[in-house]
C-alpha cells in the first residue's frame, strides 16, 4: 500500500511520468535485494566455522 502511495504522489504531484518512477522503482529494488542479500561480515572475515580448508591433491601439468 505504501509503494503504490509513493508512486502515485511523484506521478500526480510531482508531475514525472510512469516510466520514470518505474525504473527509479527498478533501481530501488536492485539495490534493496543486492544489499538484503549480503553475509555478515564476520563470515566473510574467515570465519570458517571450525572445518579444514580443503587442499588440491592433484598435480598441475
């Protein structure tokens, strides 16, 4: 309810047009599921959670 409220007052009294709102919309989203979608930081910083690191036996040739 509350998008649809945002986009109707930068429409009617901002006077932008629909395309314009849609793709700032677009670009709102992409940003919001990138950053929503993130790991904490402390599992990026190595925290491996107590398990070996896994080594390459093979030889390269």
């Amino acid at each position: 309810m509350t998008k649809s409220l945002v986009g109707f007052i930068l429409v009617v009294y901002l006077k932008l047009p629909v395309i314009a709102v849609a793709v700032l919309a677009g670009v709102i989203g992409y940003f919001y599921t990138m950053l929503s979608n993130q790991t904490p930081q402390a599992a990026a910083a190595g925290d491996s959670g107590g398990a070996a690191p896994i080594e390459d036996d093979e030889e390269d040739f």
